[in-house]
C-alpha cells in the first residue's frame, strides 16, 4: 500500500501535461510546537530536520506542482522512545513571479497537502498516520542553464490521528506546527 500511495504519486508529477519537468532536494529544519490532549494535556516544543526529493514540473514564472517525498527525524519522540522519524508523500502546487527588471529571479507562493506514517510501539497499532499542510513563499534563482536554488519558509500543521495506549484506555490526539525554513536545489530537464 505504502509503495503503491509512492509510486502513484511519482507519476502523477512525471506524467504531467506541464512542459519544463524538474528533479530536487530540499533540506529543512522545523521549530514546532507539539500537542499532546491525551490523558494529561501537554504542549512540548520539539524541532525535527527535513529531507525531501521532490520532482515536478512548470513554467518559469507560472505555475507549478511537485510531489515530494520527506523523510522527517524529530529530535523528541511523540509517541513513544523507539521511533522518531516519519515517511510523508506531498503535493504541493507553487505560483512563481517573474519580473522583467530582475533576470533569473523567481518570488514564489506555495501551498501544499501530506500524508504520512511513523511507526510506533505500546499502541493497539503497529504504525500512525498523520495528514499535513503548508503555506509558504521563497524564492528560485535560475543559476545557470538547468540549475535552479531554492529557498523560502514554510508554515507546516500536522495532525496525527488518535491513538489508544495497550496499557490502559487513554487514547491521544497530537497535532504540531511551527515555521521551517529550507534550502534546495531542482535540476530542470
């Protein structure tokens, strides 16, 4: 299933009908707060690191969608101390400016949807789920022929789904959010 969700997601991107298709790589690091309403309320502050490989496609100055695929490390656990790291597929749909009077410069807005596993131990569950959102601007610098840097900041929401311990009849709902910057690169064919 997993795989499949992956895979379906990659050809969506590559097959799409926009010209100018782009492979990419995006680091991140997130500042988040985390939720935690489950038998205690609790409110944690918890940064995590980002990657991404993302492939898209656009015009230069128009619009442009990308699926991405992040691999996201937190630096405290959430659910519990076996698992911090989480597999998310995204989309996410950018509108770039162009402006005449600065060359090879592209301001962009973004917004984007994910959804994504981690798995977990003490749950009635092998694995939770969790669905995404961000809203973002940055910018895309045309360094040379096919090259383009990338940079910007994200807002980023997340909220995973409830989860009953094995060892008692509490459930917990989480969500975090918080700002992450990043950097990247895509390489346009």
């Amino acid at each position: 299933m997993k795989k499949s969700l992956i895979l379906a997601g990659l050809l969506i991107a590559s097959s799409s009908v926009m010209a100018d298709t782009y492979i990419g790589l995006d680091y991140a690091m997130n500042s988040n707060t985390t939720d935690d309403s489950g038998s205690v309320s609790l409110s944690v502050d918890n940064k995590y690191k980002d990657i991404s490989i993302k492939i898209g496609g656009g015009k230069d100055g128009g619009w442009k969608g990308q699926t991405r695929l992040s691999r996201i490390t937190y630096d405290k656990s959430i659910f519990d101390s076996s698992n911090k790291t989480l597999t998310e597929l995204g989309f996410d749909v950018i509108k770039e400016f162009k402006f005449d009077s600065i060359k090879n410069f592209y301001p962009y807005l973004k917004a984007g949807f994910g959804y994504g596993y981690m798995k977990v131990d003490g749950y009635n569950q092998s694995a939770i789920a969790e669905v995404s959102y961000k809203l973002g601007l940055g910018i895309s610098y045309k360094a040379v022929e096919h090259l383009y840097i990338v940079g910007g900041l994200d807002y980023v929401g997340r909220k995973w789904q409830e989860i009953e311990s094995n060892y008692g009849s509490y459930s917990r709902s989480i969500t975090d959010s918080g700002m992450q910057p990043y950097i990247g690169m895509n390489y346009a064919f």
